[in-house]
C-alpha cells in the first residue's frame, strides 16, 4: 500500500483520494470532538483516549512497521510539544463552552493559519476563488461568534474565555495540521510516521486525567469512560490518519479548509446528541462556514 500511495501523490487519482479522506476527516473529528465534550469531563475522556490510542498504537509502532529514520525523532519531539498544547488549551475550552459554541470557532479559525502556513512551508499559493471561498469561511465564523456573544445566556460567563480559548486553540490545530504535513512528508513510510505519533503522543494526557479523577470527590466509575475511551480511540485513528494521508497526497491548505466541514456534521451532533440547543441562525452559519471550505475546493 506504501508503494501505491507514493504513486498516486500529486496526481488527479491523489487528488480525489484526499477529497474523500478530508470529507471523512470531518465527520470523524466532529464525532471526536462530540465525545470529549460529551458525558465525562473533557480531561478524564482526553485521557482515556489517549491511553486507549496509545496501547492500540504501540505493537505496530515495535513490530509492524518501519523504524523511524534517525531524523525523525526531533520531528516527532516538535509534533508531541504542538499536540500537548493543542489537548490542553482543547480541554480548557471545553470546559468554559458548550460543544457548538466552542467547536466550530476551534475548526473553522484553524484553516486561515493553516493556509498561511502551506504557503510559507510547501509554496502553496490559492486561486482568487479560494481566497473568497476563506473569506466565506471566516463570514460565518465570526458572525457566530457575534452571534453566540449577543444571544446565548447559558454560561454567559465563561463565554468571553471559551471564545479566546477556541480562537488560540484553533491556532495550535493549524500550527499541527502544518507541521505533521511536513512530518508525514518527511518519512518514506506514511504509516510509520502515524503509528509512532499515536504511540508519543499518548504520554501526556493520560497522567493528568489521572490526577484530575484522583483528586475528585465524586469520582466517575472508569468502565464506561475507558469504553468510550477505546472507541475514541479508534476514531482518533481514522480521523488524524485520514487527513495526514490527504496532506501528505495533495495540498495541505485544501485538506485543511475541507476539514472545517466537520462544523455541519457538529451542529447536528450537539442537537442530536448532546441535546444543545443549536437553532437555524446557529445551523446557516455554521454552514457558512462548510460553504466557504466547498468553494475553497472548487476554486482550486
């Protein structure tokens, strides 16, 4: 499979493989995104997670695939410090805001960094159409952020921090998208680059949900946030996986701006789901914002 994905990078056969991967990229992270703000606290599900992601990751990273070439430890080191960041301030956030209030500021301001990004790293330079295909993007953004400062009463006052958090946090997720693009690159083999990710990058959140459940009066049983930790795990497989491989067979500022799609699929999950109140203002922007990303890719 190694050998097939080198021969279809940067070809029209690329091109519409990671279409298919970044749209399911989307789902996925919405789905991912849903479970750790969902029934736990978001630090213990992060947690559990990463642990379950970890052990799954480790017998492929030691006995499957490739070793990493020598040059890809200080990657990996620069990847695991982007990514604890990013978990953190993802936590945090969470905390202060709902689910769609929070989750389409984090996806949608993400893929203005990660354009700029592709730009100076990888010389990817967008059509004028694709720029407005951004601008429609960052239209909806901001208008449900002036939106949910304006109308939302619920937590109103964590609201303010849950927006900043959102918007850093959405840095760091472009900030990630980049650099693990240049790191996915930067191996022969793409599946070892993932595998040794899931395995270091396990290491730190697992800790620190130990510590938060430890020092909780009421602590929450651990069968059912583990299980919801294994299955997070596995979507945390096939979301990061998928969008690594769109970057690493075509364009890196395309697959990032077709992931902020993930904002439609959130609006339905925090109504569906996690019983948020979303309403149509709430739903048309946060399409808006999968609007701008489809223009982006059709300008392209």
């Amino acid at each position: 499979m190694t050998n097939w994905l080198a021969s279809i990078e940067g070809t029209a056969a690329g091109h519409q493989l990671a279409l298919v991967l970044a749209l399911s990229a989307a789902f996925l992270h919405a789905v991912f995104g849903a479970m750790q703000k969902g029934r736990h606290d978001p630090w213990l599900t992060r947690g559990a997670i990463d642990a379950s992601y970890g052990v799954m990751a480790a017998p492929f990273a030691l006995f499957v695939v490739p070793w990493p070439e020598p040059h890809m430890w200080l990657i990996f080191l620069g990847a695991w410090a982007i990514h604890t960041v990013y978990k953190l301030l993802q936590a945090w956030a969470y905390t202060k805001g709902a689910y769609t209030v929070v989750y389409p500021v984090v996806r949608g301001t993400g893929p203005l960094f990660a354009v700029i990004g592709a730009y100076l790293i990888f010389n990817e330079v967008f059509t004028w159409v694709q720029w407005m295909g951004v601008g429609v993007l960052l239209c909806g953004i901001f208008g449900l952020a002036i939106y949910n400062l304006r109308n939302l009463t619920a937590a109103r006052e964590t609201l303010n921090m849950a927006l900043g958090l959102a918007v850093l946090t959405g840095l760091f997720v472009a900030l990630y998208t980049t650099y693990d693009a240049y790191g996915i690159r930067a191996t022969e083999n793409p599946f070892t680059f993932l595998a040794w990710f899931f395995l270091i990058d396990a290491l730190v959140m697992p800790p620190i949900a130990y510590i938060r459940w430890r020092a909780m009066p009421d602590r929450p049983t651990v069968a059912p946030l583990m299980r919801r930790g294994v299955l997070g795990g596995l979507v945390a497989f096939l979301s990061f996986g998928s969008i690594m491989m769109a970057t690493r067979l075509d364009k890196v500022g395309e697959a990032a701006v077709l992931r902020e799609t993930s904002t439609v699929f959130a609006a339905f999950i925090g109504w569906l789901v996690l019983k948020e109140t979303v309403g149509p203002r709430r739903i048309a922007l946060m399409a808006l914002i999968a609007v701008g990303a489809v223009i982006v890719e059709m300008g392209g």
